[in-house]
C-alpha cells in the first residue's frame, strides 16, 4: 500500500512530506530491518516490554 503511494505521489508532495520528518528523510526498510536485528542480539538483552519506533523522529515532535 504505501509503496504505491510513493510511486504514484508527485517530487512535490514527497518534499513537503519530507519535510515535515525532523531527519528530513523517509525510513527505507534497512531502517526497520537494522531494528528487528538489534532486538533479536545480544546488545538488546536487557531490553524488555517497550516499543522501538523507527520513524525518523515524527512521533517526537
């Protein structure tokens, strides 16, 4: 679904959207990828019962 948003949004849109991100780009899905793998090793074993949200700093703001 949100593929076919990106491929169908105008250059416009996606800067206004980008902008709008305090990163000032959209996660890709190494982003997502890079935090499920870091929560399955090691490093993460005294990480219990939280959310780790990938969204560039959006939800901050």
């Amino acid at each position: 679904m949100m593929q076919a948003f990106f491929e169908n949004a105008s250059e416009e849109l996606l800067g206004k959207l980008e902008k709008q991100i305090p990163i000032r780009k959209f996660a890709e899905s190494i982003d997502v990828a890079n935090g499920i793998l870091f929560l399955a090793s090691d490093e993460s074993k005294m990480i219990t019962g939280t959310e780790l949200v990938i969204d560039g700093g959006l939800s901050a703001q």
